[in-house]
C-alpha cells in the first residue's frame, strides 16, 4: 500500500455534500475530522498495517470523527450512587422557581444594576441581601462566585499582611485542592497555627496574639471528622477572648444550612443563624452545598466589615453573575417557609426524604427491572446506606434501601462500564461484586431508561 494512493481532502470533502448524514454538521469539523482520518490511515500505511483506505472506510471514519467532536461535552446523567452532593456529578440540582427565574432573567434586560425607584445605578448584591439577612439574622451580606472564594475575599480585607490564628485541626483541604494554608498565604496573611491535629485549647489562641494578630479562624472540619482524645474550641469561647483583645472572629462553615436538620432526624448542624447570633464577626457558607442553590459564596456579617469587603477589588473579581443570582434569590426565598423549603428543593427532600418513602421508591424501580431484565442478572433489594456527599455531614450515613444486581453472563465491572458509557450516563457503585441502585438521588421519570439501559447493556453480553 502506498502513501500516494491516499485520496486527497478536497476529494472527499466534495463526497460528503452528497451525505446526508454530513448535512448538519459545520464544515470546519468536517474539514478536520477529514485530515484525522486520513492521518489515521497514513500512520498505518507507514506501519505497514495495510489499512483499508476506500474513499467510504474514510468517510464513515470522517463521520464517527465528527460527531465525536460536535457532541456536548457537558451533558446530564443520572446518579444512582445516592449520594446527594455529588461534586463530580455537579452538587445541588435547582428547585423549579430557580430554574424559572433563570429563564425569565437570562432572556430579558433585568434592573441587575438599576436602582428602579431612583434611574440610578443600583447595586447587584441587593437583589439578595436583604433576605439573606432575614433568614440568618446578620446586618450585611454579600455574595460571589463560591465559598473558595469568599474565604480568600473575607481574609483579605480584614487581615492581610496580619497573623491569621488558626487550630491546626481545622487546616482542611476540601476537594478540588480548596487548602486552607493555600488560600491564607494567596490572600496575603500570615497563618500562625495552634493546638495540635487533635487537641486545640482556649489557652492555645490566648498566647499566640501578638502585635501583629488580625484574626481568629474557625474552620469547619467538613469533609472528615477528628474523633478519641479531641477537644476544640467553641465559637462562643473565641468570641469572648476576640472581644476582650479587640480581634475578629471569622467562621468558614463549609456547606452552611439555613435550617436545623434535628426534626428530620440527621444530625444537628451549626446553622448559619447560630454563628452569627454567637457573635462571629464574618461567617462564609456554598451556595451549592446544603443550602440547595447555586454555584456560590456568601459572605454575612457586621455590617462595617462587609461594607469594606464590598469596596476591595477582589470583589469585583469575583462577582457573581445574574444567572446565579436569580437562582439564589428563587432560591432562599422559598426558606421563608421551612415545610415549602425541604419540599421543593431537592437537595433538602432527597436528605430528608423519610426511609418508608425510599422504600416504595425501591419497590417501584425493583418492579420496573424485574419486568425488563430479569433473565439476565440476580435481583435483590437489600438495606444499604447513602452519604450526603459535599463536605456537609461528614460521619453520617443515611439509611436507604438499594436494588442490588449481578449479571449472569457479564463481569459486574463491564455492567458499571457500559452504565457509565451509555447516553445518559448512568452512575453508580460496585460493593461486594454488585451492582449497585440507590433509589434515592434518582429522580422520578428515570427509573424506566435505567431499565431500557441496562436492558440493552445486558443484550451485548
Ligand atoms: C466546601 C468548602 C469550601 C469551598 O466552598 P466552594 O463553594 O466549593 O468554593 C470552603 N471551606 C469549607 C470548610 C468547605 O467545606
């Protein structure tokens, strides 16, 4: 075979006008996916694999090429795994008022910066300022892109170029390389470290002041948990020492809730509510954590600190954009009403979501794939448990009741493959050589493609 017996781009290029499959796509793509097949086939030709090099092997070649290159890179999938804020799989799904409000605001001119009462220029933040602080009882608050940075944002206007007084239990990395001691030198303070990893005392905060103090930080541990010999210090023990020595105190509380998870019977969580009424100066929470929101960062606190956070540069850096800003505000308004709140936000009702509910939820998937695939695979229902997931409730499991499948006549991870690969995507776990269906971050209308999915999957064997 011979590198001159290659037809050219031009050539093929004019075929596929007469392809209807080529028809919608754009002809740069076209153009390039060309060149790769037929440098594809060039490299086996200098091989010497003798590749077949028809002008229709090339083409269909061209075609798989193509459409690779002009479908969604960002695409939904469903998550099976129960666990409720996936970061991998996106956090927190928007409730519907939220999805509403981002049509309505994304498809008009909005008052985003037009105070309507006066024709002047109006300020972004307010459009959720005002019930932010309604539902955690701060004077000021303000919001940008996420939490990461609304840390490095807080720190920065009030402590830079000052020692920053953190317990050496709370120096957390959160997923996606979020490190505590990366952010503080970033925004330009000095961290100075106290107690041990599982011991941190009142005294230890006390004979680290020095001159040069600007802070104390707390830190939620979030996404892992010191447990034994363990003692930290309480919030309202650093506000006292904070006021009697005239230095701030700033909480990062990670996820953040609005409401008390007790009645639900998960574990009580530190609202933001409680760290402010203790006296925090600064509290920083996600959007997208507990809250159920939006990609976000709030920031609530005295309101002579976030009036001089609001005038740092970093702010305008990191100012959040109307999308998220209508989502939120949609958002936390349906907190006004806590019964309306666990309801319609999803994250709220999948965490909250009571076993017996789970369970009919269970029976009705178990029956759905019973009918369908059956033949193929060993079904059982068996009581598991779920993880919150995103740094929120670090030791608690949640208990659920999952379907449990091993496949006759294929390997459990060829089943995990084929799930993960098909469009939708469907995510899940292996355990103990199984399959694994969480009924309960599965949302209702998808229980029949997880079955028509693995039906086909199973058919390849
Ligand atoms: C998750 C988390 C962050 C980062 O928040 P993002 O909204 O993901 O940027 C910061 N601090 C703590 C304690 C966290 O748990």
């Amino acid at each position: 075979m011979h590198l001159k017996a290659l037809p050219g781009v031009d050539h093929l290029l004019e075929l596929t006008k007469k392809k209807a499959p080529f028809r919608d796509i754009p002809r740069r793509v076209i153009l390039e996916s060309l060149r790769n097949a037929l440098d594809h086939t060039r490299q086996a030709i200098l091989a010497d694999r003798d590749p077949c090099m028809t002008d229709d092997t090339l083409l269909d070649r061209a075609y798989r090429l193509a459409t690779q290159k002009i479908r969604s890179r960002l695409v939904p999938v469903i998550n099976a795994t129960g666990v409720v804020l996936h970061t991998n799989l996106g956090r927190a799904l928007l409730c519907e008022d939220a999805l509403d409000n981002i049509q309505t605001i994304a498809q008009s001119y909005s008052n985003l910066e037009l105070n309507i009462g006066t024709g002047k220029r109006g300020i972004r933040y307010e459009a959720v300022e005002d019930l932010i602080c309604e539902l955690t009882g701060a004077q000021s608050a303000i919001v940008v892109n996420n939490n990461a940075g609304a840390v490095l944002l807080a720190l920065n206007t009030i402590a830079q170029d000052t020692q920053v007084v953190v317990s050496r239990g709370e120096l957390v990395e959160i997923g996606g390389s979020f490190r505590i001691p990366d952010v503080m030198s970033k925004s330009g303070c000095i961290l100075k470290e106290v107690g041990t990893t599982n011991r941190t005392h009142l005294k230890d905060y006390e004979t680290a002041i020095s001159d040069n103090t600007g802070l104390f930080l707390k830190v939620h541990a979030s996404n892992y948990s010191i447990q034994g010999f363990t003692a930290s210090v309480a919030l309202k023990d650093l506000v006292v020492l904070g006021k009697a020595k005239t230095i701030p105190v700033m909480e990062d509380l990670g996820s953040g809730t609005l409401i008390d998870f007790s009645p639900y019977g998960l574990p009580a969580e530190t609202t933001v509510a409680d760290s402010v009424s203790t006296g925090a100066d600064v509290v920083t929470f996600s959007g997208d954590k507990l809250l159920g929101g939006p990609q976000a960062g709030i920031i609530v606190g005295q309101k002579q600190t976030i009036d001089r956070i609001k005038t740092n540069p970093i702010t305008r850096a990191l100012r959040i954009d109307k999308l998220t800003l209508a989502a939120l505000e949609s958002t936390l308004k349906l907190y006004r009403d806590e019964e309306r709140a666990v309801r319609e936000i999803p994250t709220l009702r999948m965490l909250t979501i009571s076993f017996e509910d789970i369970c009919k939820k269970a029976d009705r998937l178990f029956n759905i794939l019973q009918k369908d695939i059956k033949a193929d695979v060993e079904m059982d229902m068996a009581d598991m448990t779920s993880r919150p997931g995103g740094g929120s409730f670090p030791d608690l499991t949640l208990p659920t009741r999952c379907i449990t499948l091993r496949p006759r006549h294929m390997s459990v991870s060829k089943l995990e493959t084929g799930m993960r690969e098909s469009t939708p995507a469907i995510i899940a776990r292996i355990e103990d050589n199984k399959y694994i269906l969480d009924p309960r971050t599965i949302q209702s209308g998808q229980e029949d493609i997880i079955s028509s999915t693995l039906t086909q999957i199973l058919k390849k064997k």
